[in-house]
C-alpha cells in the first residue's frame, strides 16, 4: 500500500498513521529496553487495545500532530514523531519521538524525521518555539536534537527512575528564528 506521505527526505518520509501501524507500535512498545527511553511507560504493559485506544486518540487531538517514521526504500514503519500540546496561540509544543525499530536506530533516520517534524511545525503551524525532554543517559537521541540545532535549556535532577537507578532528564529547545535561515 502506497503511504500518504506529508513531508520527506531521501531515506525517511512521515506519514500519515494508518490503523495497521498499531499491530508494530504495540509489539515494539512492549520491549523493556525500549521502554527505558520512553518516559512514563517504563514497566508498562500496553495491550493491543491500549495501542488502538492510542490511534483513535491522535486522529482526534486538535493539539497534536502524530507522524508515523516511514522508510522510503523499504517500504516500512519504524516509529513515529509528535508535536504534542501544541499552543497555537502562543505559539509553541513539545516534541516526540520514538525510533521503535531496534535495527532501525543509528543509522540518522531520527535525524531527518526531527528535521522534517521541526520543519512542519516551523513553516506549516508558524510555530515560534518547540520544546523536548530527554533522559541524559539516551546519548544518541541528545547528539540528534543537538545536530537539529536544539539547544538545553535546564535539567531536572533524579526525574526519572530506570533499571533500579535515578536519572536527570534534559529540556531542551529550538526557535524557529535559528532553523529556518
């Protein structure tokens, strides 16, 4: 099935979620490592249901914008990217994204899918600023915002609890004035 692509790269193209997206979201959601990197969802079971409540929640949030991380080439979904709580007036979201395919990480797909999401909230829904947190341990996902240009802005100490350990977690932040030149 050919996917309704909304911005591209050569190698990453995010498009539209499609409800057979889910089937994948809820079997790499359910992988404790990758778990480590998302948040609120470690030690989490998510069910097929949870994963489909997911998709009908993001097709109707005024204030998100839900991008699956598809790869032109082989033709497949490898995670997804969001501008969540979006402020229009203000101006401003948050950012999200989760490179769900273990063989898919490293390669800088994430690169070119923050690229295209930040593009998207800059030039598309004018926004001014969009915001990220990150755990300080996930090096490749900082060296990716970094590249983008994102730049941190503070850090909670102990916020967040993994593998039997505290961790700090990092905001960070971009303007559009410094991506779009």
């Amino acid at each position: 099935m050919e996917r309704c692509k909304m911005l591209s790269k050569d190698k990453v193209s995010l498009v539209v979620p499609i409800k057979d997206d889910i089937q994948s979201w809820y079997e790499w959601v359910n992988d404790i490592e990758t778990q480590s990197y998302l948040g609120s969802m470690y030690g989490n079971i998510i069910t097929l249901e949870d994963e489909s409540d997911y998709y009908d929640h993001i097709r109707k949030k005024e204030n998100l914008r839900t991008f699956s991380i598809y790869l032109n080439e082989e033709k497949k979904v490898i995670g997804n990217v969001s501008l969540m709580w979006i402020d229009f007036q203000n101006r401003k979201a948050e950012m999200w994204i989760a490179i769900l395919d273990k063989n898919s990480r490293g390669n800088w797909y994430g690169t070119d899918a923050v690229k295209l999401i930040v593009e998207f909230g800059f030039r598309v829904l004018g926004l001014n600023k969009i915001n990220l947190r990150v755990i300080w341990f996930n090096d490749r996902a900082k060296a990716v915002y970094e590249k983008v240009w994102f730049k941190e802005v503070w850090r909670l100490r102990e916020e967040s609890f993994r593998n039997g350990k505290f961790h700090d977690d990092i905001y960070m932040e971009i303007f559009a004035r410094d991506f779009i030149k």
